[in-house]
C-alpha cells in the first residue's frame, strides 16, 4: 500500500514521518505541486498525507494547487479513506469539514511547544497513553478558530487550542509538526525570527533538550497512522 503525500513547499518534506511510514511497511508516493507536478484527481483508496506551508488552505491565489487538494481531503472525508493533515493540512482539514481558519490569529507558535492532550485523546487510536504533555515543533502565525460540528478536541497548547482533532473516525488534523527535528530549527531564518522577537538559538536548544520525548511520542504516532492505513 502506498501513502499519497502532498508536499507545498520545496523545504517543508515530509521527514521522519514519511521514515516511520516507509519503517511500518507503507510506500510514499510524494507529489510536489509547487513544483508543477500534477495531483491525482482522486485518491483511488490511497491514504491521503497534507503537509504544511505558508498558505492559508484556500489561498489559490498563491498556491492553485490547494484547490485540488481540498478535492482530495473532501474525497478522504466521503470515503472514509485515512488521513492526516499537519499543519497547513491540519487547517485544510478542519475548513474542508466546515470549521474556519484564520490568517495572522492569536499567539504565533515557534520552536518546540508543550502539547497538553485533552480527556478524549484517551481513547483516539493515535493520541491515547502517550502522556498528560507531548513537545511538538511549531511553526505558525495563522491558526484553526473552530472545529467542524463533530470532531473530537484532542489537544492544546497554552497559546493555541485547536493543536489535533479527529473528524470521524479516521481524519487527523494537528497544527504542529510531527515530521520536525531540532535540526530543523537550526536552518530556519536568523533574522525573520528575530524580527518577531524569536531567538533562533533558544528555540534550537529547547527542541534539543525535547528531542528524545517527541521522537518517542511522534513515532508511536505514526505507526498507529500506519496501523489505520492498513485497515
């Protein structure tokens, strides 16, 4: 079986994620629109992967393949087909299945973030028994104001509410980065953070002190991801 990734932007891989996947026995199929690779017009029962990126999800203007992706999250959403939305896929979840999304909302969120689960993360096939508290890479400004009618509220974080949810039984939406390392930050820029009155260096070495338990708690995550795909 193979996982359908969309990728918006030349850095923004699908990284440890897509190595826990190929480790849980799943191919990737990775499509980079941005670059002018065409998406599929329909999922033909592959599980569906959205990446983040510097959009918002029905910013067409700048990104006209969004419009062709929400296609594919409305498909996964009729058909049941699993998915997982990361950040800017997250959000094009969440606005897919009728919640709302804004641009420049709230506290923007960088470097590695506590991620507070709530009670219903107990029993979801994802979250469950990895912890009250997960570190998870952020990289945001624009944020999930509300959830679609029904999903389930599994995680927040001091400075965003909407961290991960579940719209029926097998569509994850997180507004984090899962597939982030510490290394990531390290190549992020100096200067762009700085202006937002972020220091690169601290936000490097917290998510070095955080690596070992978000590594532990993100692949647990993915391979339970891997485990639905396969079902």
């Amino acid at each position: 079986m193979s996982v359908l990734v969309v990728q918006n932007t030349a850095r923004g891989g699908p990284g440890r994620v897509g190595d826990w996947l190929s480790a849980a026995g799943l191919g990737l199929r990775v499509l980079r629109p941005y670059a002018g690779e065409a998406l599929p017009s329909a999922l033909g029962g592959r599980p569906l992967v959205v990446l983040g990126g510097g959009f918002l999800p029905d910013d067409d203007a700048r990104a006209p393949w969004l419009a062709a992706t929400r296609r594919l999250v409305g498909q996964a959403l009729a058909d049941g087909t699993p998915m997982l939305g990361i950040c800017l896929g997250g959000q094009m979840l969440a606005q897919v299945a009728g919640g709302t999304v804004r641009a420049a909302h709230g506290e923007p969120e960088y470097g590695s973030t506590t991620i507070r689960l709530r009670p219903e993360a107990a029993d979801d096939p994802l979250l469950s028994g990895l912890g009250e508290t997960v570190p998870a890479i952020e990289r945001h400004i624009d944020a999930i104001t509300r959830l679609p009618a029904g999903a389930v509220w599994l995680a927040f974080s001091d400075g965003c509410p909407y961290q991960a949810f579940r719209v029926g039984n097998r569509a994850w939406g997180v507004q984090f980065h899962p597939e982030a390392e510490a290394r990531n930050i390290a190549a992020w820029d100096r200067d762009r953070l700085a202006a937002q009155g972020v220091d690169r260096d601290r936000l490097h070495a917290r998510a070095v002190a955080d690596e070992k338990a978000a590594t532990a708690a993100w692949s647990v995550f993915t391979e339970r991801f891997a485990k639905v795909c396969r079902t």
